[in-house]
C-alpha cells in the first residue's frame, strides 16, 4: 500500500525520538500523581480532561493552522501541483498535523478504559464514541474553517484558530451536560434514547458531514469543480435532523414542519452567505460556461448560498400557499404567510449588502464591514429608535416586529431596488470593459 | 521545430476589477526554452499560474502536451513542473526525504522512488548533499533542490518564475547550464525572468508581454534563410569599404567607416562566404568577419516601443 505523502511528512516532522519519548512519559506522570491522590476514578477523571485538552483544545489548535503553515512557508502551490487526490491531503493533513496529538490519545484512552473499567463506569462505549468522533468533528471543522478562509480572501489569518476553539468550547459546552445522562431519553422521530447516546451517535453523523465537506473543499482548492449538490444535501440533512426534536402539536404538525425547515433554511444561508467566497468572476466565468457547454456543466459556478437561497424561496412558496396558523413572535401576532415574505424579503436584501461591498477590488473586508451594517440595521438603530421613541420606525428595518406588515414590504422593497441600482453601478463600473 | 507542447488559445484572465490577461493566445513548440519577457505587472506570473493549472481564467483554453489543463488540472499537474518566484522548502527535513516526498507526492511508485530520487538529485547535483538538513542550503542550492523537487516526476513541461532571482553570478550561470540540460533531456521550458542577458544564454523563443497582452513572440534561432548582423573590420584605413558593401544585393549597410562596418545579410554561410572571398578579392585587409550575438535586450526594448508607438 501506498504511504500518504501528507501524513508520512508530518510524521517525519512530528514524531521524533525524543517526542515519542516525552508524550508517554509526561502522561503516565500525571497518571500516576492521579491515582495516588485519588486510586482509579481520579485517573479515569484525569485521562477524561487529557482526552479534553489533547484531542479537542491542542488538536483543533494544530489543525486550524496545518494549511496555514503551508501558506506562510509558501509550500501550498506545490502540494496543489501535486498528484494527491482531494481526500489524501484531507485525512494526511488533519490525521498528520495532529498525529503527535493522536500518539498521546492512545495512551489516554487506554488508560481511560482501563479506569474506567476498574471503577465499573457506566456505557464506556458510548463515552469513548463521543469523545473521538468530537475529536475528529472539531478538529476537521478547524481544518475546514482555516481552507474556507484562505479559498474566500486568498489570505490566512491564525486568530482563525482561536475562532476555532471557540467553535469547540461551545461544542463542549452544549456536549458536557449530557455526558452522565445514561438515564435520561431521548425523543428523535420516535426513537428513544438515552442523551449520551444520542450524542455520541450525532456527533459522528456530524463527524462524517465535517469529513465529506473538507474533502470537497480540498477537492475545490485543488482545481476540481463540483456541483453544489453537496450542501444541497446537507442542508436537507440538518432539516431533517432538527425536525427531529420538534415536540410536534397535532392539527399544525406539518405546516409547523415546514415553518421549522423555512427557518433552517434560512439561517444555512446567512451562515452561508458570510463563509463562502463570493468571487464576482464566478458570474462571468458561469455564463461563458453556460453558453459554451450548457446550464448542467455551468453549475459548477453556483454558490452554496444561492442554494440554500433557492430553497428558502421554494420553501417560502410552499408556506404561502398554506394558510398557516398566526405566529407569536415577540409577542406581536403576525400572520405567517406575511412573516415568510417579509423573512424572504430581508434575507434578499442582506445578501445584496454583502454581494454589493463584495465589489469592490479590494473586498479583503469586505464580509466584515457587511457585519457592521446589518448590526446596525438589526441592532443599534432599533435600539437607537426604541430609545427615543419611535420604535414604529423599526418597521422600515427588518420583519417580525411589526403589526404593519405593508409598510415593511414596502421599505423592505425600496431597500432591495435601491442595493440591486448599486449593484449595477459598481459591476458595470468595476467589471465590464 | 517540434508539436506545440504548450498552446494556450484567447485566454483572459481577471482579479476583481483588472484584466490580467487579454486574449492571449501562444504557443511552444517541444524542445524549446521559451523567456517570457516583460515589465512587472504585465501579467507573467498570471499566464505561468495559468499553464500550471493554478488559477481559473474567466475563459480561453490552455493545453499542455495535447491535454486541456482547465479540464483536467490534476492530470495536467503530472505533465508539468512548476517553480514559483517565492517557492518554499520544508526546511526541517533531509534532501532526501524532501525528494521523497515530492515524489510520493507526484504518485512515484514505491519501487522507483529511490531510482527517482537519485535522478532527481543528480540531475541538480546535489547527489553529495541528500543527508543535509533543508536549512544548511544556500539560496542557490535550495534553488536546486526546488527545480529537482519540481522535475522528479519528468514532467515534460517546466514552467520557471523567475529562477535566477537573489542567485549570486556562478549559480546563475550554474543555472543557465542545467537549463540546456534538461532541454538536451527533452524538457520544454517556459522561463520568465528579468535579467535579459542570462535568458539569452539558452533560450530559442522570446515571448513579449505588455499589459496583459502577447505584443511579440520571436525565435532567437537564427535560420539560414533569416538574416544576420555581421560585423567587418579591416586592419589598414579602407575608405571605400562602406560603398563596396553596398554594392553587393543582398547585403544591407547599418553603419561603417573605413575601418569597421555592420552590415545585415543572410544567415547562409555560402553567401557569407562569398562576401568575404569578393572583399579579400578586391583588396581589402579583412581581419574580423563575425556575426554579431544576437542582443536579446536590444529586441525587447524595440519591441515594446514598436507596440507603444503602434498604440
């Protein structure tokens, strides 16, 4: 079998005498300390918090900035001139980058099933399948974080890393609760379980989505195009699974369904809108290739939020033409046809204001400045206007808060007409030659 | 002249809000080394990324050895070899295992890994130095191993972004010989460089580029059938040397005096032969009668002005 050129370097790099010798010896150190304060549950506590700072917080350290170091050593354009295939540099950097990482999980996690088993712990395995695929799932959403950014602004930055850890300490944190839930169930489409499982079962769902999504992203860095049916598929997956939990009232079952899966879809396409690159050369590049070769073959070119956009709209159409039940939100009645065409309306302008400073020839902060204005749409002006009250002029900024909804409609129209006229301005004035 | 083995065809290229590359359109025959010459920012880097299957241009076509890069980058990767001008190494391994893995890494199978390697490694002579760590190179070695990184796969195409750059005069010239090496080997190279006089040494093709745009592409051969400046000077004052030469038909007066003269003629050695015998004939004591090296900086800069003046 052919060595992984990608994983056999890093274990050149990584994986030296002296480290093979220092990993094991500093943990069975603590280890050891451990059990004297405290015999075997002190361990297997220990070897659960080495697990913790190895694999989750060290790891996605490591990972995040394996493609960085490639950029700031300038090795990155000779590994994409390379033979490795998309899922060879995926698995040989995230598995090589922490490969050291991984030596000293071994040994954790042998240590962890030997306590474990010595103090009789409960459903090990559910814990040992929660704690790997978490590991794995943070640490390839690092990777995949780190390859997002570099494909969008062409530039690298390593506090990326730390937005990393974040992402993980919150991953932690929603995980945490349930680790010693062996007895609570859990509800999912009827199937009943306990919490632990069900995380640890979810987590390497996600595990899989974060493997199959960095292999595409690697694919696309690589020069190979694909179809966005991927997130398409996704998408459609995290509806699903959401829908799951819905403690589901009977009589509106369904249309509360397609409420859920509306709104699910509409937030994939904000986070969608802000992560994924929006070269504006993609436009241009979708209609040469749509002309020569056909709409089918132009796909190639269609961004992952104007998938998530269309679905938004044919979900929204489905809601319209159901006469759905009247929806409180913030303590407003609105009606929920009303709610889903504003919703839509103001999703199309926020993508506008992130496409119009996406425009520009140095659009590096481009997607940051986009931020700073829809906080200052959804934000700081209504509470400007709550302060000074005239909270009714919230009605012109964003939906859901309103009992005017024709006044909304109309601004939010306005507002999508005046970005579309900027829009054309800055593309026939930056684009066309 | 051999199959054009790179053939780019009407490519246009752009970053947001410039035009890179302006329907450009070239071709390389096998065998040649090709200089790509032109100011910074005329777009050099781009078309060479491009070729290399690094960048997606907005439309036009690009082969390389009869395969269309822009549909089968990752095939076309196997046929090329590419050397960035800011190009980096893996400075905590081996020579060794950096060829190692750049071979592994271009799909070598794992029974000619050694064979490749020490090719590689011989090819850029650093057969002596595979036990040495990365970081004890100098710039031009570490120029070497990146060249033999890039070529362990015998790619037939090597694209070359201004190699010569921070290397001190016996390493370019080093350079320069190892670049007829592996033309000699059946390697087609597209250099691009600033230094004029260097890619003179051991280029055949003079590529243009100026805004984006191939105004020129020139072959340095000279054929028979293409003419040639000659330089004629006489060991004794001869007055009427200048009238003499512009007697004959087919030779063309540059400049002269009564002791040295350019002229233009064909690049036939029997009509130079010719001329020669006739002034010896006629009396006059010729002691140099050479062709002139063909002045590469020279062309370039009458071809830029001959583009802007056009314009």
């Amino acid at each position: 079998m052919k060595m992984n050129p990608e994983f056999l370097r890093h274990l050149w790099l990584e994986m030296t005498l002296h480290r093979r010798l220092m990993m094991p010896t500093v943990l069975l150190f603590i280890f050891f300390i451990a059990h004297a304060l405290g015999e075997w549950s002190a361990v297997h506590v220990t070897a659960l918090l080495s697990f913790v700072v190895l694999g989750l917080l060290w790891g996605v350290r490591l990972a995040g900035e394996a493609l960085i170091d490639e950029i700031d050593n300038r090795t990155w354009d000779q590994q994409r001139m390379s033979a490795i295939t998309p899922w060879q540099m995926s698995w040989g950097k995230l598995f090589g980058s922490t490969v050291y990482i991984w030596y000293g999980i071994l040994i954790v996690v042998a240590v962890f099933l030997f306590s474990g088993l010595r103090i009789g712990e409960p459903m090990l395995g559910a814990k040992l399948l929660l704690l790997l695929s978490g590991a794995v799932l943070v640490q390839a959403l690092a990777l995949l974080l780190s390859l997002l950014m570099v494909r969008r602004s062409g530039r690298h930055r390593r506090s990326l890393s730390n937005l990393a850890l974040i992402a993980t300490l919150l991953f932690i944190m929603t995980v945490a609760p349930y680790y010693d839930e062996y007895y609570a169930r859990f509800s999912w489409y009827g199937l009943v379980m306990s919490e632990l499982t069900f995380f640890a079962l979810s987590s390497l769902l996600f595990c899989g989505w974060a493997l199959v999504a960095l292999y595409r992203t690697m694919g696309e860095e690589l020069q190979l195009k694909h179809r966005p049916l991927l997130w398409l598929g996704f998408s459609l997956f995290l509806i699903f699974y959401i829908m799951g939990f819905g403690p589901l009232e009977s009589g509106d079952d369904w249309q509360l369904n397609l409420a859920g899966a509306f709104f699910i879809a509409l937030l994939l396409c904000y986070v969608m809108i802000f992560i994924e690159r929006k070269e504006p050369l993609d436009l241009r590049r979708f209609q040469i290739i749509r002309a020569e070769q056909g709409g089918y073959a132009a796909l190639i070119y269609l961004p992952c939020w104007l998938v998530s956009l269309l679905l938004v709209v044919l979900l929204g159409l489905l809601l319209l033409l159901v006469d759905g039940p009247k929806m409180n939100i913030m303590e407003i009645i609105l009606p929920f046809n009303q709610l889903v065409l504003l919703s839509l309306l103001f999703l199309i302008r926020d993508i506008a204001i992130f496409i119009y400073f996406n425009l520009t020839k140095q659009a590096q902060r481009a997607d940051a400045t986009a931020l700073v204005y829809l906080t200052l749409l959804y934000l700081l002006l209504p509470m400007l206007f709550g302060v000074i009250g005239l909270g009714s002029l919230n009605n012109l900024l964003m939906p859901a808060t309103t009992t005017s909804s024709l006044v909304t409609l109309f601004s939010g129209g306005v507002q999508c007409a005046v970005l579309g006229w900027l829009i054309y301005q800055r593309w026939v004035s930056h684009y066309r030659y | 002249m051999g199959r054009a083995l790179i053939e780019v065809k009407n490519l246009v290229f752009e970053y947001p809000g410039t035009l890179a590359l302006d329907n450009v359109s070239l071709s390389i025959a096998e065998g040649e080394i090709a200089a790509l010459v032109g100011p910074n920012g005329a777009g050099k880097t781009t078309l060479m990324r491009a070729i290399a299957g690094l960048g997606t241009p907005i439309s036009g076509s690009i082969q390389v050895d009869r395969l269309d890069v822009l549909r089968y980058p990752r095939q076309a990767h196997q046929r090329i070899g590419y050397l960035a001008d800011f190009f980096g190494l893996y400075d905590e391994l081996t020579l060794r295992q950096a060829l190692h893995y750049a071979a592994l890494a271009h799909g070598i199978d794992a029974e000619k890994l050694t064979s490749s390697i020490e090719l590689a490694a011989q090819r850029l002579q650093l057969e002596d130095r595979l036990a040495q760590q990365v970081n004890e190179l100098s710039r031009g070695l570490s120029q070497r191993l990146a060249i033999a990184q890039a070529i362990i796969h015998q790619p037939n195409v090597l694209l070359l972004d201004e190699p010569a750059a921070g290397l001190d005069p016996q390493a370019r010239k080093a350079l320069s010989e190892l670049f007829l090496a592996l033309r000699d080997q059946g390697m087609t190279l597209l250099v691009s460089s600033h230094i004029l006089a260097e890619l003179e040494e051991y280029c055949s093709v003079m590529v243009v580029v100026e805004q984006g745009r191939i105004i020129d592409q020139q072959s340095l051969h000279t054929t028979q059938s293409q003419r040639e400046t000659l330089r004629i000077v006489c060991a004794t004052p001869s007055p009427t040397l200048p009238s003499a030469l512009e007697h004959y038909p087919e030779v063309e007066l540059i400049r002269g005096d009564q002791h040295d003269c350019l002229v233009q003629l064909p690049a036939d050695p029997s009509v130079q032969h010719q001329l020669l015998q006739q002034l010896l004939s006629q009396g006059f004591s010729v002691h140099h009668f050479a062709p002139m090296p063909r002045n590469m900086q020279e062309s370039y800069l009458q071809t830029v002005k001959q583009y802007q003046e056009e314009k």
